[in-house]
C-alpha cells in the first residue's frame, strides 16, 4: 500500500480500485450464490421426484403382491361360506326330522285325541265350537295360559270394545257411554250366557270328557314344544352326519392359513430385498443427473467459500484506506471526486479532499 502522506493520489487510485475489486467480487458471489441455490432447487426436486417415483413403484408391486394373495383368500373365504351355509341347512334339516321323528309319537296321540274329541262332541249332539280350544279356555280354564287368554278375551270384550264405540261416535255424553257400555254388556253377556246353556247345562258329561281331552292335547302340545327346545338348543352334531361337512371346512382353513402364511413371507420378503432392489434400479436410472447437480452444487458451494473468504482478505485491506480516507468515503464516486480533487491541486492530502467532501 502506497503511502498517503508522500504520494495521495497514488493511495487514492490503489484505494478505489481496490474498492472496485471488491464491489466486482460481490456482485460474482452474489451471481454464484444464486446460481448454487437454483441448482440447489432443483437437485431438491429432482430428490423429491425420485422419492415419489420409488414409493409409487413400490406401493404399486407391494399392492400387487397383496391383491393376488387377497384374490386367494376371498375365494376361500366364500367356499367357507358356502359351505357352512350347506351344512347349516344340512343341519336344519336334521334337526326338522329328528324333531319329526321323536314327536311323532306325540303327534299321533294328538290326532286320536282330536278324533275322539270329535266324536264325543258329535255323540253328546254339542255345537261343534264345543271342540275348540278357545271355547275351554273361556268356559272351562284350567292352565294358567287358559286363563289368560280368557282375561284377554274378556278385556277386549268389555272394555276396549266399549271404548272404541265411545270414540267412533261423535257427540256422546254421558248417558249415551253408559248406554253403550251396558248394551255391549248385555248383547256379549247374553251371547256368553247362551252358548254357557247350550253345552255346559245342556250336557255337562260331554263337556267335562271333551275338556279332558283337550286337556290332553295341551300337555301334548306343551311335551312337543319342550322337545322341540330341547333338540334345537342341543349342541352335539353326531346326530346329524355333518362330518363330510366338518372335514372340508377344515380343510379349507387349512389352505386358509397356509395362503395367509404365504402371503405373511412374501410380504416379508419384498421388504427386505425386493424394495431395496426396485429403489436401487430408480436410483440408477437417475444417477448421472443427480451426480451432475451434485457436482454443480458442491462445485459451486466450495467457489463461494473461497471467494467468501478472498472477500473477507479484501475487506480487510479496504479497512487499511479506510482509516485513512473515512469508511464513510469509501465509494467509488467520492474516491473518483478525492483523486481529482488532488490532481487538481485543490487538495494537497487526502484529509483535506476528505474535508472538502465533507463540505460539500
């Protein structure tokens, strides 16, 4: 660096192309940064498009490996169904005869008792309702369910009937309620004390035998649907020779399991090298441009350094005029206007071109 005391202008010349220098090395880093963060960018992309290229392949192979092993386990899984559809209907159908079968006896015992209910109504010359259920439950009860659908019969009869004919006529009062109330008492009253008349009085022996059996027909009734729970609630299938049935369900959980153990390795395997093997024929594929923008990148990153650093050194030498000429003065136009100023001989040192800027 040229002494300023002995020769101004040549310090001020060495001071603003120094400046330059520096000014000139700015605007290239500056360029080479920009430069470095598009190659940057676009080494990013390139990265993230090769990532989204590799989980698509992969998902896409994977996602094949498990349609074809789900196509497998669908179709056994609808071969279990129908099969344990056909032995459900297999066993249905056993249960429905061995229900035939062993009420059979019940059965027949209820026919001949209807028969011969028959005949004992038709013998005591009784209206043929005198054979029905219904009639014993209303006149004659003796289960607790006979006497129970005579208290439902009555109710209906007595009190919901009445207080639907309330409701179906318009303007009632009072007394036309009680009217009503009273006319269903005595027509159904009536009717109930009429047919009591023509079988209970008329021949108590013939209802008393019919009641007997019909008796008996309910106890039979009441046996079957016991046995008819029974057999349904039974557990054991020996009964019903549903083995061949057995035997191929368990067949095919077998090629169940085996096709899930299957696909369980497969999986695996994909896992451990086919993926490693799809992701490393991508990245192949993409070497040389991904090498190229690497090299672009760190080519770039490792100039900016030098040249971060070459600023740094010139920095430091500016920082040696500057003490000289003012840090404020350190421009290229007021370093032109300086060494003018002593070229003209205005300014005889650079502290007076210095002052004189300042004033001006």
């Amino acid at each position: 660096m040229t002494d300023p005391k002995t020769s101004p202008g040549q310090f001020l010349m060495e001071a603003s192309e120094a400046y330059d220098k520096r000014k000139l090395h700015q605007l290239e880093l500056q360029k080479l940064k920009d430069e470095n963060l598009r190659f940057s960018r676009e080494l990013e992309k390139l990265r993230a498009s090769i990532d989204k290229e590799k989980n698509g392949v992969i998902d896409r192979r994977r996602g094949d490996i498990e349609a074809e092993y789900e196509k497998q386990l669908r179709s056994l899984d609808n071969s279990i169904r129908e099969l344990t559809e056909k032995r459900k209907k297999a066993r249905d159908l056993g249960v429905k005869n061995r229900i035939k079968s062993e009420t059979a006896e019940l059965y027949s015992a209820n026919e001949e008792r209807a028969r011969e209910l028959k005949r004992t109504i038709s013998d005591s010359k009784l209206p043929a309702y005198s054979r029905s259920r219904l009639y014993y439950a209303l006149f004659m009860p003796r289960s607790p369910r006979e006497f129970l659908v005579a208290i439902l019969c009555f109710a209906v009869v007595f009190i919901l009937l009445p207080l639907i004919l309330m409701l179906a006529i318009p303007g009632e009062g009072p007394l036309e309620s009680i009217l009503i109330y009273v006319a269903v008492i005595i027509i159904f009253g009536g009717i109930y004390i009429k047919t009591l008349h023509r079988t209970r009085l008329r021949d108590p022996e013939g209802v008393r035998k019919g009641r007997e059996l019909v008796s008996q027909l309910n106890e039979n009734d009441k046996h079957i649907r016991r046995m008819k729970r029974s057999i349904k609630r039974d557990k054991d299938d020996r009964l019903y020779d549903l083995s061949s049935y057995d035997d191929e369900l368990t067949k095919l959980a077998d090629q169940k399991k085996q096709v899930e153990d299957k696909r369980t390795e497969a999986l695996a395997s994909f896992d451990a090298v086919t993926r490693n093997v799809l992701s490393d024929e991508i990245n192949e594929k993409h070497k040389s441009e991904l090498e190229k923008l690497s090299i672009d990148v760190s080519d770039r990153s490792g100039r900016i350094a030098t040249m971060e650093k070459e600023l740094s050194e010139e920095d430091m030498a500016l920082s040696q005029y500057a003490q000289f000429i003012g840090s404020e003065n350190m421009d290229h136009e007021k370093l032109q206007t300086m060494l003018n100023l002593i070229r003209s001989g205005e300014a005889a040192t650079v502290g007076e071109a210095a002052e004189k800027i300042k004033k001006r």
